[in-house]
C-alpha cells in the first residue's frame, strides 16, 4: 500500500487522531499535579458473521473501544479505564484515576517503564491488512465452509455453525517520558464447528483459520473439512485403563503446556514465590536438544509488536537455549520487584520459535517414536497449579499402537508435574502450528498418568 | 420517570417516541423483533499485597446494543455513545439482517414493577475510600495471625453498579439497577520449603456492609471468615499428599462443589443448545436423565446473590425453574429468541455480558434441592473413596456431555471415614451418566458464597450454584498414583 493511499484511510486518519487525544489525557493529568502517568487507548471495528445449517444465524457490527489511564503520584498509583470514549468519561476517568493515588500506598517499585527502555521509534510489523467485505460475501464464505463440511461424510450431518470475523483497529500508547506510539492492525479468521453421530453417540470439533492479512486465510473448503474429519474421527470413542503411558500432545494444544512454562517465569509468579521455576536462570529445565527463541518483529505475524503494554521495546531474545531458562518474563514492576530490568513482556510474550533439532520430525515420526501410547488432542478444564507444578486436565485424543492411531479415546485425565514433564520431553515434532503466539509441533512426554476405568 | 431512565436516557434527550420511532424504523423488513438495550456500569477494584495498597481502578462502561430478529437470524450492532442519531445507526445496521417487507407491530411500552430480587443500592459509595483499605489491612492482619506459616496475603474488593433499560417491539419496557460486590483473600504458606496458595472470598447483589455482616451458622463477620477460610485450605494442601488415580465413589461437599450441577447438566440443558439440537440432553424432556433423588433449579429470585435478576437483559422477570424433578427432566432455560423458535415461554434466562455482546440462554443460581440423608451416613457408606469439599471450576463439552471439574480441597475416604488430605486433581464424566449415578442425597442444601463467574462464547457473568452433600458411585479422578 502506497503512502498516499494510507492517507485516506479511515484507520489510519483516526489514529492520528486518537495520538491528539491520548496526548490531551496525558496533559490533563499532568495538570492534575500527577508526577507521571500513561495512557493507552484501543479501538476495534468488524464484522462478525455466523451461518448454521446453510442458515444465516447472526450478522454482528462490533465497535469496541477503551481507553485506560495509569497515573503516579510521590511512588502512588491510580488507574482508571473506560470503554465510553466521550470528553466527558474520559476526564472522569482521570480524575478517578488521580483521586485513587491519594488513597493507594507508596510502592518504590511503582512507575512507569525506564525511558531508555522505551521504544520512541517503533518499528513498521506490517500487521494492517484491511479487506473489504460485503455482509453477503461474508455470508457465502461461511455457508461454503459449512458446506464443505457437510459434504464429507453422512454422519457428519450437523454443522453448529460456520463464522466469519473481520476485525480491524489500532492501539495507541502514550506516556509522560514523551513516548507517543501506535499501529493500526487487522485480525482475520473463519472456524467451523461440526456435530457427528452415530448411534447414541454425539461429538463435536471445529476447526479454524487466522492471520492478519485476508488472502492468507486457508480457503473455506478445507477449513470445512477439516472440521468435519476431525469431528468423524472422534465418533465411539472408547476410555482407557488407567496407568502409566507416553503422550504425545498434538501441536495444536502443544501450546498449552508452554502456556503453563510461561506463567513459572513470568515475574508476577516468580516475585511472589508462587512458581516451581524459581531461581532457575541458567538451569536444566528442558532435555538439552531443546531451544526456545522470541522474535517479537515478524512480519505479520499474530503475536508481533514492537513495544509491550508499557512501551517498552521488543527485542530478539532467547528463551531456553540447549535446555537451559536464559530469561525470566518481566514488566517493569516485576523486574524493580526482582532487582532485574523490564524484558519487555507487559501484555504476553511476542511470538516464540520452539525448535528442537534432532529430536523432531513430522507428525507421522512423532507417532512413530510415540510407539503405543496416548495422541492427546483436546485438554479441559484448568487442573495446573503453577505453585508446584502440579497437573491433572481433562483430555482426550487417540489410542496409538506401534505407530498407528488404533481408536478414539474420550473420558480420561492425565496427570504429572510439569518440572518433570519439561524434562520429560522426548521430541517436539517439526509439524508447526502458525496459528498462535507459540509456534511448535506435537510435545511428546516419556510417560504421564492416565486415569480412567 | 426513575433515576435508570434520567441517567440513561432523558439526560441524553432521550425519550418513549424516539424508543418507539426507532424499533418501527426496524419493522420496514422482516424483523419478528428488536429491541435496544442501555446500559451504562462504575466498577472499582482495590488490592492489597504485601501490606500495602498497591492497586486501586476505577472503570466505566455505558453504551447501547440494537437487535433485530428474523426468524433464526440475529442482527446486532452497538454503540458506545447514547444519542438518538447512533441508536439509528445501530438499528438501520442490525435490521439489515431481515429481507424486505413488514415486521412485526410495535406494541405500545408497558411499564412493569417486577418483584426487586435485591435492593437498589450504590455500592460503591458504602464505604469511604479509608474503609476500603482498612478492610484490606485488616483480612491480611488476620490471615498472618490465623498462622504464622502465612507468608504472603493479597486481599481485593471489588464493587459494581450497574444500571439496565430494555425496550422491546413486543411492548417490553423495563429497568434495573443491580449492585454487585466481591471481597477475596488469597493467601502463600510455607512450610519446610513447601509452598502452596489458597483462596477464598465470597460477594452478594448487595454494599459493602455485607462483609461486615456475620454469616448465619458462622460467628464472625464474613471478611474475617474469608481470611480464616483461605489460611485453612492451604495449610490442609501443604500436608496433602498425592490423589488416586482412577474410578471411585466420589462424595462431593456442599455449597460451591454445586459447579459439579452447573457442568454436569445446567449448560446441557441452555435453550439454544437444544433447540439447535447440539445438547447431549436435546429432546429429552419428560424423559430420565438423573437419578430419582435429583432435582435441580435454577432460580433467579434468591435475594440478594450473586446469580440473582430481578429482570433479566430482555426485560422477563427473573423466575424459579425446575429443570430436573425427581430425576426427569422437565425444561429447558430460555431467553425469548430460543422460547419463541422452540415454542415455550421464555424463564427469565435472557442474559447478556453488556450492551456490546448478544443476549442467551444463560443460568443463574442452580442447585440441587436437599434430600434425605445425613452427610455422615453418605460418608460412612463409602468403603473407599473421595471427599472433595472444594473446587477450582470446571468444563464441559455440552455436546458428547464430557465434563470435568478440579478440586482445591480432597480427602481420601477409607472405611467410611475421612482420613488423608490429597492433592487437587481433575474429575471427568459424562453428564448423564453422573447425574444417574447419584445414589445418595444430603440434607444439608448450600450455596455458595458468591463467587461464581461462567463463561460462554466468550461472554462471563455472575452467577450462583448450590447442592446438598451427594454421593456419585463411580466418576474418573485425575490423580498421579
């Protein structure tokens, strides 16, 4: 896109226009005798429609927006958020804001972000990709997705719905060290969910697609079946004895157990001793094949930015390198809190490269080296305790053996720690999910307990 | 004229004829029914940690949502400023939906006084900002002393005030304030390098003044208690050892394990579901679907709980449903799209996040009503077993009825007697076959303490659960051993 078209697009004008009044709030405080404060300030505009059985269900405008307010005042800190964006809340919002720092205690580790942390100058990621698309051309898209599903195979009869959400916005972030900063993004994606039977017998599964530039999504027709073979493979499941077995947890829930990773080190956990992973920098906490980086400026890329919520810079870090923890996950309070320095992870992490070289392969070599175990493909519930490790989901998947998914399983739950289960790690397929902010194949695990008859 | 109204409409000249110019607007297609809905909320959190107030936030909200009804179809759109002129462009933007024609007649408002399940109070002014954060200071002070193994305390309030107005085409017209306040200890114990966290906490539709209050059975005030609780279940933890794995009888609490009803069947039984025909319980009305000692409610005129409506986000009164009597399931919860698709009447289950998200089919209090037995015998009953008195929160797949929920708090049970603490662990089973499996029924019937929040297609909202003491003879239980 040239610049001159940029121009006259409304996103990009709003924006210039939402930076004057982000920068009129900070003034504001700043008046109110604040000795400093932050603002950030969103707004989101989409379409969001969903079809079922061929049907058009719901056609949903969203226009959301908010603006959060932090202010400081002698080491006391108030914040205040609104999602009404007139004059009139917005000055509201910063007299409570200010009002609250009379009340709250002086905390020396309270403040904004350093400022040579900052990111005055942030990078362009590339993340605003606006698609133009009529109601009815939304509306189509999801009736072939459904249909696709549908077309697959007899027992896959019902479709709970096939939608298409298409979002764009921006984010602005401004402080009062000067940093004035934001980027207009877009978000695209098309799900199906499908409902099977057999006898007795009902399963659903779903299956998606995401990415911030609309030409990138996958096409309707395989999002739809995909998600019709998914919810056919599920059907008559079976439970399993309980015991002791390999899992190999398939990459698109594999994020999840580097979730429970992030949380140990992340410095809100780690400054209140409520991790297993304390003081564990430069420690064995995975096999020593495995590597974690982040690279938060990829172009595109769904979990890119250049500047965290407190707009500290993003930068190129290693995570685990040969096994070992290089870097704990901090904001800036966190860090005053650890005597260390802000990572750059207020808001989440920026995506992470999981690679394990050598000890990988594709999904059909993970089964392999699975052998006869659990393929765990669906996790519920919130059974983690990141205190001591402590795991136990839900779960279901397939029963593997020697190699070969012998039959669905349902009703079971899997158990371990999670310091063990890191350790534990035998391989991390090459068979990568892009979709999220994690970017990994299947995890298999040596052994976990599974429960069931 | 109430304050809801001046507030929300008449101070942004706001008035009936344009309520009513707008919905007709609407009824130039095929719109079966509109209606728009104002909302405008203050929410404020304070937290205390390591002796100190270290946050305080302050949040407002207020908009207005425009739907439109044709037949299955939903338009929807929103705004976040209340004037006549983008209340028209939310409606011309959500009657899209339906082809061209004639709707449905715009019936003439009618004002309702539905019964007020809870008062109309502002909790936010209750207490003055120096009470707040002395009440802080104090459930930290009596965390540390309940024990000395306390070595870290997070306490928050929160308090909401939220006013709604719903006008509909079909004559609707009603308005609610509902009040909302939460208090939570959170506590870290050590002990010989061990660490474990616990919580505890409880809230009401109510002030602050709730927390100062002594709950019935107890003899302190409830902020005192929370800490005590907290303190309690972690210390118990720390000592817990390693859960079983596999199928056993499971004897689960009374009060907030009621998350067992909420998953196990209350989703399952949401009118959406069932009339899209995707519920593991679709079609089963008059038919068993639990055992005979089961019957659950779901019940929005308890006063002054969490869960509790007085209205809900469509403006039907919030009402007792039986959904399971005596194991047979009697209906569903709906909201008015559902009841009108399916043919019944509406329960009062219409509940929306806020203006900016759709309303459905949503609970409210669910519970089990109290049966025969006393809670020793169902223990005494179970050679070997659990005893699982407190839960994370749970999940369910309401299609193949999979559900799951973690507990906080379990006990091993051997030889009718509760004996040694284990580790929290997840429980699985399948809905319908649980709900069979019930073999015995406490009479103790508790709720919880206010702290349920439930979450569907991404929208959370309050709501209460509640059960006697019950025994299930086989569910999977998630342990390492």
């Amino acid at each position: 896109m040239t610049q001159a078209s940029k121009s006259h697009d409304p996103i990009t004008n709003q924006l210039s226009e939402v930076k004057e009044r982000v920068a009129k709030v900070l003034e504001l405080a700043k008046s109110l005798g604040v000795d400093g404060a932050e603002v950030a300030m969103s707004r989101q505009q989409g379409l969001s429609v969903s079809t079922r059985m061929g049907e058009v269900e719901n056609v949903e405008f969203t226009n959301d927006g908010g603006l959060g307010i932090t202010v400081y005042r002698e080491g006391r800190k108030g914040s205040a958020s609104t999602a009404d964006l007139s004059e009139q809340a917005l000055t509201k919002a910063v007299t409570a804001a200010v009002n609250i720092a009379k009340y709250t205690s002086v905390d020396d580790c309270s403040g904004l972000a350093d400022k040579a942390l900052l990111a005055m100058n942030p990078v362009d990621l590339d993340l605003y990709h606006p698609h133009e698309i009529s109601t009815q051309e939304a509306i189509e898209l999801a009736k072939s997705c459904e249909e696709s599903a549908l077309s697959v195979d007899a027992r896959a009869g019902q479709s709970d719905g096939a939608s298409l959400d298409t979002f764009s916005g921006f984010k602005v972030y401004g402080n009062s060290h000067g940093q004035l900063v934001g980027y207009p993004s877009t978000r695209h994606s098309l799900s199906c969910v499908m409902i099977a039977n057999d006898g007795d017998d009902m399963e659903r599964d779903y299956a998606y697609t995401v990415n911030r530039d609309f030409a990138l999504l996958e096409s309707a027709e395989s999002v739809g079946k995909q998600a019709a073979q998914e919810v056919l493979a599920r059907l008559k499941p079976q439970t399993l004895a309980t015991g002791k077995v390999p899992v190999l947890f398939r990459a698109d829930i594999a994020n999840t157990i580097w979730g429970h990773f992030i949380s140990a080190i992340s410095g809100g956990n780690l400054y209140r001793k409520s991790s297993f992973l304390l003081d564990a920098i430069g420690k064995d906490v995975f096999p020593n094949f495995l590597n974690i980086s982040e690279r938060p400026h990829i172009a595109k890329a769904l979990a890119s930015s250049a500047f965290d919520n407190e707009g500290v810079l993003t930068q190129d870090r290693d995570i685990i390198t040969q096994g070992a923890l290089q870097s704990y996950l901090l904001t800036s309070y966190s860090a005053r809190k650890l005597g260390l320095t802000s990572t750059g992870h207020a808001g989440g992490i920026h995506n992470w490269l999981v690679d394990a070289q050598g000890h990988d392969g594709s999904f059909d070599a993970m089964l392999k080296a699975l052998g006869t175990g659990l393929l765990v493909t669906e996790l519920m519930g919130q059974g983690v305790n990141v205190v001591n490790g402590d795991y136990s989901r839900g779960a279901a998947g397939f029963w593997v053996e020697n190699g070969e998914i012998a039959y669905p399983v349902s009703e079971i739950t899997i158990a371990g720690n999670l310091a063990q289960m890191f350790k534990g790690i035998v391989a991390v397929g090459s068979d990568t999910d892009l979709r999220g902010s994690i970017r990994t194949g299947s995890i298999l695990i040596d052994e976990m307990q599974i429960a069931g008859h | 004229m109430n304050s809801v109204e001046k507030s929300l409409l008449s101070d942004s000249q706001i008035d009936d004829d344009i309520l009513a110019k707008t919905l007709k607007s609407m009824m130039s297609r095929q719109v079966d029914y509109a209606d728009l809905y104002f909302q405008a909320s203050q929410h404020e959190t304070w937290v205390l940690e390591d002796g100190i107030v270290k946050e305080g936030s302050y949040n407002i909200e207020r908009g207005v949502g425009v739907r439109a009804i044709s037949g299955e179809k939903t338009g929807f759109a929103y705004s976040d400023d209340i004037t006549p002129a983008a209340i028209q462009q939310a409606a011309d933007a959500a009657k899209g939906i339906a082809d061209s024609g004639t709707g449905a007649t715009v019936k003439a408002f009618s004002r309702q006084s539905p019964i007020q399940v809870y008062q109309s109070v502002e909790p936010l002014g209750s207490l003055t900002q120096e009470q707040k954060i002395d009440l802080l200071h104090q459930v930290e002070a009596h965390a540390r002393q309940v024990d000395s193994r306390v070595t870290q305390v997070i306490a928050s309030l929160s308090g909401v005030y939220e006013t709604v107005l719903v006008s509909a085409s079909d004559g609707t017209y009603g308005t609610d304030i509902r009040p909302l306040v939460r208090l939570n200890c959170s506590v870290l114990v050590e002990e010989n390098g061990k660490r474990e966290r616990a919580s505890a906490g409880g809230g009401a539709r109510t002030d602050y003044s709730y927390f100062f209050e002594i709950a019935e059975g107890d003899n302190k005030p409830r902020y005192l208690a929370y800490a005590e609780e907290a303190v309690r279940q972690a210390l118990v933890n720390i000592v817990a050892i390693e859960a079983p794995a596999g199928t056993f009888p499971v004897v689960l609490g009374a009060g907030w394990p009621g998350v067992l009803l909420h998953e196990a069947v209350g989703h399952g039984l949401e009118g959406d579901f069932n009339r899209k025909g995707s519920s593991a319980f679709s079609g089963k009305v008059g038919q068993k679907v639990a055992s005979e000692l089961c019957t659950i409610v779901d019940d929005g005129t308890l006063p002054n709980r969490r869960g509790s409506i007085s209205i809900d986000d469509e403006g039907t009164p919030g009402q007792y449903n039986v959904l399971i009597e005596n194991g047979i399931l009697k209906g569903y919860m709906q909201d008015k799209h559902n009841a009108g698709l399916m043919g019944v009447k509406p329960t009062g289950n219409g509940r929306r996040e806020s203006y900016a998200h759709l309303p459905m089919p949503r609970m409210t209090n669910t519970y089990m009503l109290a049966g025969e037995s006393s809670p020793e015998d169902i223990i005494k009953s179970v050679k070997k077993g659990i005893y699982a008195p407190n839960f994370a929160g749970g999940q369910v797949d309401i299609t193949s009825g999979k559900f799951v929920f973690t507990s906080s708090e379990a006990y091993l049970i051997e030889d009718g007697e509760i004996t040694t603490p284990v580790k929290g662990a997840t429980l699985i089973g399948n809905g319908p076959e649980a709900m069979k499996r019930i073999s015995m029924v406490g009479n103790d019937l508790k709720l919880d303490g206010g702290v349920g929040v439930c979450g569907k297609d991404g929208q959370s909202i309050p709501v209460g659960v509640g059960q006697p003491t019950l025994k299930v003879d086989g569910m999977t239980v998630g342990g390492t051993q």
